[in-house]
C-alpha cells in the first residue's frame, strides 16, 4: 500500500483522474486532509470537516474480475469497512445500506463513491471512500450521519484508521481475487440493511411499501410489493425514505 497524502484536494476521485491509472500501483492511497468539493453518490456533494474525517480514494486494478461481475467491488469494499467495524465496535448494529452505505444503528458513517475504468475488459477502478472520524455534528441538509468519535468518546488517529481500513478491505478484495464469491454474496446480504422488512420507498417517483428480498448479480435491489409485484431496481431508480429514527 502506496499512502499520498495531500493537505487538501477538491476531490480525491476527481484528482485520481488527471493520474495515468495504468502506471499506478495497486493500492495506491490518494488521502485528503481536506476535500472542499468532495462528490457523493446521485450527483451529491460528500461534506466533511477539514482534518476530521477521512476521505481518500483507493486505485485498483481488478483485470481478473468480468465487466458484468463490477458490482463485487462494491461488495468488497462495503464488507471490508463493515468488518473493521464490527471488530472496533462489536456492541454496535453495524449494516450495509444498499449499494454501500456504511451504517451504525441506522446513521450514516461511511459513503462510496466507486469509479470504474471498463476497456475490452476491467482496467481499473477509483475507489473513493469518505469515513466519518472525529466530526463532532453535521450540516443539517446531511441525512442521517454519524462519526466514530460520537459513537464512542474518543478521539481518533486518521492515519491508524485508514491503514486498518485499506488492510480490511485488502483482505475482501484478496478473497474476490480467489474467487469466494459465494461466501462474499450470503455476507453481503447478512449485512443489508432492511432485508426482509417492510419500508417506503420513493420508486420510480411514486412512494411504495416493499420490502427488500436480495440483491442480483447485476447488483441491482430485489424487492416485494405489497401486492406480491417483484421490483428490480438500479441505483437511479430507487431511493429509500428515511423516517428519522
Ligand atoms: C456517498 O454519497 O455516499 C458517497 C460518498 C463518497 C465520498 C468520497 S470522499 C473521497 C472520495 N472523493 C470524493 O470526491 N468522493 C469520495
């Protein structure tokens, strides 16, 4: 693992592509201590505290997996920041909000921002990867978050963190290389937030009760309306409406 820290950068994944992938290392680290214009998943901003939190982008060259097969990268990271935190924090409801949110007891700590650069076939991918630390509250507009230092009262070192993260998801991202798809599948799926539970949802711009029954190999969300209807959802598609719980 190959760490370059900058003091600040408008957004790590955005920086990623001025850099020629191809002649960059597996597990290059690109780490901002502050990201004024940090970019979140449907088009958001990703807003963090200068020298709080960690946002960062991971490269990676998954040439062994098949463009179709894309969505295990999701997996991988989503699981190896699950991982780390079960392990620090094994009291706590630790899920996966689909596709990759990172969640502690229905808050948000963790966001994904994945990138793919797909050729003939997988070349590489921008992993960015913004990780709620020391923050101590949050801009209103910012739906359910959440740091580490308000779960537990302690303050953080980045650095520690980051390299426990990027070790974490190293070890997923070993076991997609030896092709463990079936034990990645059944955990992502025991940590999907909502599985087999009723919710609302916004699909399609019309407000629905379904409940979530799987994800496919696509990575698309399976859900069951009330009325029996299979859903088949992309990320564009569906949006789920938080109650503020
Ligand atoms: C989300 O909306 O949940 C995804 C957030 C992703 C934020 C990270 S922070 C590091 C990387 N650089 C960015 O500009 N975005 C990602």
């Amino acid at each position: 693992m190959e760490i370059r820290t900058f003091d600040a950068l408008g957004s790590t994944n955005q920086y990623c592509k001025l850099l020629d992938l191809k002649q960059t290392e597996e597990f290059t680290i690109i780490w901002a201590l502050s990201q004024p214009e940090g970019i979140g998943q449907r088009g958001n901003r990703w807003e963090s505290e200068a020298g709080k939190n960690l946002t960062f982008s991971i490269i990676l060259h998954p040439t062994f997996l098949p463009p179709q097969h894309q969505y295990l990268l999701t997996k991988v990271l989503a699981l190896g920041i699950s991982d780390y935190l079960i392990d620090l924090l094994s009291n706590e409801a630790i899920h996966i909000k689909w596709p990759n949110d990172i969640y502690v007891d229905k808050r948000k700590i963790c966001g994904i921002l994945v990138e793919n650069h797909i050729g003939q076939k997988f070349e590489s991918a921008v992993c960015g990867i913004g990780f709620n630390v020391n923050q101590s509250s949050f801009s209103d507009w910012i739906p359910n978050p959440i740091s580490l230092s308000q779960i537990t009262g302690m303050e953080y070192d980045l650095q520690t963190i980051l390299e426990a993260l990027v070790t974490a998801i190293s070890e997923r991202y070993n076991q997609l290389r030896e092709g463990l798809i079936d034990r990645l599948d059944k955990e992502y799926l025991s940590r999907l937030l909502y599985l087999n539970e009723r919710h609302t949802y916004r699909y399609l711009g019309e407000e629905i009760c379904a409940t979530i029954t799987g994800v496919n190999a696509f990575g698309h969300l399976l859900l069951q309306t009330d009325d029996g209807k299979t859903i088949v959802a992309q990320m564009k598609e569906i949006e789920l409406l938080l109650t503020g719980e």
